[in-house]
C-alpha cells in the first residue's frame, strides 16, 4: 500500500466526525489499520515525522526555506498527494496540545509486539536532518528531539551517538561510526561493516520503512560510507 495514499482516508475519517486534530488523526490510524499492524506501523512512522517536523518548527518559531526542501526530500511526496500531507502538517501546527503528548502516542502506534519500533530512530534522523538544513541545529530544536528521544525510550548514550553524528559527523568521522577516537583499524573496520549490514536496503524493507522515506536511510549510509573513508586514509597515512 502507498503511504500517501492513506492520507485522504485519514483525513477524510476525521473531517465526518468534525475534530480535524492530531490526537483525532492518530486515534484514526488506530481504528482504521487495527487489523493489520504492519500498515499501521508505516502510517504512524510517515505521520511521525510530518507532525513532529510541524511541532518542531512551531516549537523553534522559524520555518527557512531550506528546512521546507528538506522536509520534502525526505517525502518525496507524490504531486496528487501534496495537499493531504501539508493539510496534516497544518493541523499538526495548529494543533495547541504539546508535543510530548503525541510522541507518546506515536510510539504506541509504532511498537510491535515485543513493544520496540525501530523506526523511530528513522524518526529521529529525519528531525536532524530537517533541523541542520539551514546549516545549524538551534538550541531549541536540539532540546526538542532529545526531548522526542527520550520519549521514545532512546537511552543517554544511543542519543549522543546520534547527535554527534549529525552535529559533529563532517570533523569527527569517529563520532559517526560511534567509536572513540583511539579506535584502532581493526575496530573501525568491524564497526563500519556492522553499520553497513544494519543499514542495507533489505534489512529496511524488512523493519517496515517506507519507500517513500528511503532518502534517511541513504543519507545515513551516505555519511557512513564517507566517515570510513576518512578514517582508512588516516590510518593509511
């Protein structure tokens, strides 16, 4: 099923009841998709982003042009389907409820039976990535994903990983991979082989990401790959 094409049920699901509101959109994707997890897993994961990119922005007070671009790479969203994601990421942004609120609920929606959802950390890549486009992470933008983190059950150390690889990635190709500075060759290789596995297209396809969204998942392997680079040139310095 194409996520985007979901959209219009959704909203048109919340429009008949008369409460076009997030909280009503991810009650809706509850009762619509509660027999079958896996779709409603996808569509959690694609409203993931759209809201929280909206609550971030709301929550920074400034949307940049390059910020909008980014949102929309990661998207790449359909032309037939443009005006359903924005008309969600209005209500997202309109939305007075807090944030904290609907992360929770986004989780729940997300996690499988086990209760874990590696698609949120895709979530979280998304926000970074859409948040350093104008070329910085403000201090509130940062306070509002490590806050999302937390949320969705991202210990201290797993974040800082992250944040360092978006944050510092470009002058410590370390920080990416997550390994210290004093990595020896070896350790490095493992590392970035690991990574590669982790992140290979099938294994994505297999945790239930998107198509539309694979855009995060080559732009980590983009700064992956270019991290080991820099590291094999030191070492072969």
């Amino acid at each position: 099923m194409a996520i985007f094409s979901t959209f219009s049920t959704l909203l048109q699901s919340v429009s008949d009841g008369g409460r076009a509101t997030l909280g009503a959109i991810l009650e809706a994707i509850r009762s619509l998709f509660a027999g079958d997890p896996a779709t409603r897993q996808r569509v959690a994961f694609s409203v993931a982003i759209i809201a929280l990119s909206a609550k971030m922005a709301k929550a920074d007070g400034i949307v940049s042009a390059s910020e909008i671009s980014a949102f929309r790479q990661i998207l790449e969203i359909p032309p037939e389907e443009m005006r359903n994601v924005f008309r969600l990421y209005d209500i997202a942004t309109q939305d007075i409820a807090g944030f904290e609120v609907y992360a929770t609920r986004l989780r729940s929606l997300c996690e499988d039976e086990s209760g874990n959802c590696q698609l949120l950390g895709d979530v979280l890549d998304a926000l970074f990535h859409i948040a350093k486009a104008d070329g910085l992470v403000h201090e509130r933008e940062l306070a509002f994903i490590e806050e999302i983190a937390t949320i969705f059950g991202l210990d201290e150390a797993a974040f800082t990983r992250l944040r360092e690889r978006h944050i510092a990635g470009p002058d410590n190709p370390y920080a990416v991979l997550g390994l210290e500075a004093d990595a020896t060759p070896g350790e490095a290789r493992r590392r970035y082989l690991t990574l590669v596995k982790e992140n290979h297209p099938d294994r994505l396809v297999a945790r239930g990401v998107p198509d539309e969204f694979m855009f995060i998942a080559s732009e980590r392997m983009k700064a992956i790959n270019e991290a080991y680079s820099k590291i094999a040139k030191r070492d072969a310095a």
